[in-house]
C-alpha cells in the first residue's frame, strides 16, 4: 500500500501525530513518494539513525535539482550535516569542543543573563510574542556569541540565515527563493571569510581556523561555520517554542512543574519527545537491506519520521500526553549515530533556563491568541505565540 500525506495541509501542520498514527498501524515500512520508503516505528528510526548502509551524503545532481548551479548548491555539499565519514568525522572533530557539555556549562550565566534581558518586556504585564522576543533572538544571539559575531552584526547575520534556513528545510523552492539563498551564501561566505583571524583566542571561528591543519581547508571552515549558525538557532527556536505552547495547553504539567523545579531536566526532554523541533530526517540508501520481508534497494531514499517514533506507544506508555517526570525517554529528537545533534547540550541548556525562568519569574502566563503554526515539511515550530504574564 503506497502512503502519501501533505506536509503542508493544514490539519497535518496543526496535529501531525493523527496522521503517524495510522502510518504506524498500516505497517514498519511503507512505500512513499518515488524511491522513498518511509519508516513509522521507533525500533526501525532509531536502528536505521546509527546503521552505516545509510548515509547523508546525497550525490551534488540532487543538491542542483533543488538549488541550481549557483553557490548554495556547492555550499550545501560541504557542510557537515551532509557529509558522511571520513568526511564528517574530521568536520566534526573541528568543531566539539565548543559543544561538549563541559564547554557548554561555562556558558550558563551568560546564557542566563541572554534570557533574562530578553523577558524583561514581559515583566510589565503587556503583550508579548514569544517567537519575536525569546525563541528567536535567545539562540541566535548565544551562537552569535559563540562564533564571535559582534553585536553590532547580528542582524546583518540573522536574515540571511534564515534565507539558508529556509532552503534547507523546503522539499521544493522557488526561482526567487533559490536566488535569495544563493545571495545570502555569497554574502556570508565574504563575511565569515572577514571574520577569521579577527576573533578573540577562544571563539569557536577561531579554534576552527586553528584546526585547519589537521584536515579543515579554509573552505570546509568557512562552510561550516556558517552552518553553525542555522544550525545553531533553528531547531532551539522550534523547542522553545513548541514546549511553552504544550505546557501552555496542558496547565497541569505546567503547574507540576512549578512546584517541582527539580524536574526542569526531565520536563526538556519530554518536551523534545512530545513535540520534536526536526519531524524525520532522510538517509540515502548505500547498501540493500531488508525491513520487515521488503528489500530497500541502493539508491532509494529513506524517510525516518522522528515524530512518530517519539509517539510510538510500543515504547512510550500513553505517547500522546504529556509527562513532565517522564523517565526513562529514549526520545529520538536529536536524532542519532555519526550525525547525532553536535548542539543538543545548548539546546538542552538553553531549554532549560527558559523554563526556570518562566516557572520562577511570572505567576500566571497565558495565550492571549491562537500561536500561529509556521508550515515547514521537516521543521515543526510557530511563527508567532501571543503571550501574558503577571510577575511573580
């Protein structure tokens, strides 16, 4: 039985989950758009994240049908989310310093202060966008920090980011989409290229510079630094958003949370699983292999629906509600094997203090309007959520 579902209707943008429902009841594997075999159930995404016969290094004619031959076709080739080992191995191993969870604690207070000079506005009671003035600007400003972009500089950098976020996250774009991305690799390729050697001794521009001579070529640091930034913002945006809307609607656990703080770490990752920033992740096909008496072929494109998995009721007891204290959660949100989510402890971090915050600084917090879904075929979050609070 072929499967098809519209990532862009709206009741599919509204609940998704309905939908890998039945996906999950029609079979492991099933049949989807040509050459795409889809895969529905958490045992099946979570072995297929680490298996080595799949790959993320689609061949460049697949980066030109999307892209054309300009710029962000070559760019979105050498960056490391697109690359499979040795490549991705010497690409990351650039770059993990900076996200390991002992170089990600030192940046607590500063991402706490980021947080808090960020909700001051809605300390005074008035309306207050939770997309526009916290889970945008938060993660954008932390990376910024982090790869040393001035102040001064950060909005110069954030639209043509989301340009490149956009690209990345459209099955399809149109000739003026392809053009603004092509225009925005140009520009932030002339501007990273400005900025290395200019840093302070520790950012991570420069330890990447610093790390070009164990592999990286000035192009491959380039690439990827500004990757770091897309990549820095977009899904950290997505759970900021999408976990204060869940807990938003679902005051019970929202008040458990209030009077239990010690579950802040454990509430972050239901959070993820609930209602995953990245809904499925596709893997080239390198090697054939059979799922479930069906043999996938080299070549065919595997399509693992990361939100299902995290809704699969074979391994989380009542999926579709959410559980602050839930443990243990072998979520699936930060996907997994050689491109397991190199952010996740920012991520996590970041998560985390939005929620102190929240739970510490106002009392009450409200919706003041429907939030307003953001269609993306892979990236679930808002494009705006109306807010608010009374300080406590």
């Amino acid at each position: 039985m072929k499967v098809s579902f519209d990532s862009g209707d709206p009741e599919f943008v509204a609940d998704p989950y309905q939908t890998y429902a039945r996906l999950r009841a029609a079979g492991r594997v099933l049949p989807g758009g040509p050459g795409q075999w889809i895969f529905t159930r958490y045992d099946d995404v979570q072995r297929l994240l680490r298996d080595g016969r799949l790959g993320s290094e689609f061949p460049a004619a697949a980066h030109r049908v999307k892209l054309g031959d300009g710029p962000a076709g070559d760019f979105f080739g050498r960056i490391l989310i697109d690359r499979d080992p040795p490549d991705h191995t010497r690409l990351r191993q650039g770059m993990r310093h900076a996200f390991s969870p002992g170089s990600v604690a030192g940046l607590r207070a500063q991402v706490a202060a980021t947080v808090d000079e960020l909700l001051a506005p809605l300390l005074d009671d008035s309306g207050f966008d939770l997309v526009a003035g916290l889970a945008t600007p938060l993660p954008v400003l932390v990376i910024c920090s982090l790869l040393g972009v001035p102040a001064e500089d950060v909005e110069l950098v954030r639209p043509r980011m989301v340009d490149l976020a956009t690209a990345f996250g459209e099955l399809t774009l149109t000739d003026e989409q392809r053009r603004a991305t092509d225009r925005a690799v140009v520009w932030l390729r002339e501007y990273v290229g400005a900025r290395l050697g200019q840093g302070t001794a520790g950012d991570l521009l420069s330890r990447m510079l610093a790390a070009e001579a164990d592999g990286f070529s000035r192009q491959d640091t380039v690439d990827n630094a500004i990757f770091l930034f897309f990549a820095g913002f977009e899904t950290t945006t997505s759970l900021i958003a999408n976990g204060t809307v869940a807990l938003l609607t679902q005051p019970d656990q929202f008040e458990r949370l209030r009077r239990d703080p010690s579950l802040i770490p454990t509430a972050v990752e239901e959070l993820l699983r609930f209602d995953s920033p990245v809904q499925m992740s596709m893997r080239l096909v390198r090697e054939p292999f059979v799922a479930d008496g069906t043999k996938i072929r080299p070549g065919r494109v595997a399509v693992l629906l990361l939100g299902s998995a995290n809704r699969d009721e074979q391994v989380f007891p009542d999926p579709d509600q959410l559980d602050v204290g839930r443990h243990p959660n072998p979520h699936v949100a930060f996907g997994g094997g050689h491109h397991y989510c190199l952010g996740a402890p920012l991520a996590r971090l970041e998560a985390s203090l939005v929620l102190d915050r929240l739970i510490h600084r106002f009392s009450r917090i409200e919706l003041t309007g429907p939030p307003i879904r953001r269609p993306h075929p892979s990236i679930r979050s808002f494009r705006s959520v109306p807010l608010t609070a009374k300080p406590a």
